[in-house]
C-alpha cells in the first residue's frame, strides 16, 4: 500500500515565507508493504531543486486560511534562492471568491510574468481549469539565482473575497 492510497490524514508541513529558502523543509514519505511505518525524510528545499527535474515550489502568501484577501501591491516578496526555468504558474485558495475572480500578477525584479494574469474564477478554488488562463511572456521565463520575486493581488471578488491564498511555481533548476 502506498501513502497515496491510505485513506488516513496526515499533518501538512509548512515553512515561513520569510525563511531563507535554503532552511525551508521538504519531506518523501514511503511506506512497506503491509506495514504501518512510514519512513521520512527531511532536507531542505535547495536539496529537493538540485535532485528533481520538475520543481514545484510553493508559498503561502495568504499567512493564514480564514482572513479575507485584500488587494495589495507586493502581497509576498521573496528572493529565488536559485536560477529557475519558470514553465508555469498556478494559485489556490482554501475560501472560493463570490462575485469575481482573483487576480494575481507574478513579477520577477518588477517586471510581470503574464501576458494574460493568473486568475481564479468565481466559485472555484484553483486557478488550474480558468475560463482566462494566465499565459507567460515566455516559455520558459527565466529567473536568475536571488531575482526579486513579487506577487500583486488586483483582483479578490466582489461579494466574498477568497482567502488562504498558495502560489506554486512550477519549472526547473537552471
């Protein structure tokens, strides 16, 4: 049996945005046949980047799961610990927006991503799927080791705005 197809729940990691992204934790869980021991383990994100091809990396950038999101110009800024391919862009929320979509920009040292912004339609909780998908300025775009990394919330919803926003970038180390 693998972890994938228990049907128990297991805790969720989680790291702090503002963490030097080389300290910020990863884990592999893998499970005998037949056993209930999981073994796991743990190192850092730079560790994960240099051993996988296709890299998700992803940021709370909400700080909590309740509280409505707001527009903010530089929502979450962080620092790329290393040279990354970005091949594409994808967003969450734990709250779904009512009304409207959000609307995020991603920026690398200011200058945006998209050339259509990422979104997340009314009553849906995943930008992956939307009506408008976001579409890069290049394929990949490439983001240089400790490039400025900067996300802008335009766009919340009208009657509800969605909360406990995650940002995933996905691509490669270059």
């Amino acid at each position: 049996m693998s972890l994938w197809d228990d049907t128990a729940t297991y805790p969720l990691m989680a790291a702090s945005v503002a963490a030097d992204a080389d300290q910020l934790p990863y884990g592999d869980m893998s499970q005998a046949a037949g056993s209930r021991q999981r073994n796991v383990t743990i190192g850092t994100l730079a560790e994960m980047l240099r051993t996988r091809t296709t890299t998700a990396v992803q940021w709370d950038a909400s700080r909590d799961e309740t509280t409505a999101l707001t527009v903010a110009t530089g929502a979450l800024t962080f620092r790329m610990p290393f040279a990354f391919s970005l091949t594409s862009v994808r967003a969450s929320v734990t709250t779904a927006p009512v009304g409207a979509a959000i609307q995020l920009d991603v920026q690398v040292n200011g200058t945006s991503v998209f050339s259509t912004v990422l979104s997340i339609d009314d009553g849906s909780r995943t930008s992956v799927g939307s009506a408008a998908p976001a579409v890069l300025t290049g394929s990949p775009v490439a983001v240089a080791d400790d490039d400025e990394i900067t996300v802008d919330v335009t766009q919340i919803g009208s009657s509800t705005a969605g909360a406990g926003l995650k940002i995933a970038l996905l691509g490669s180390q270059a």
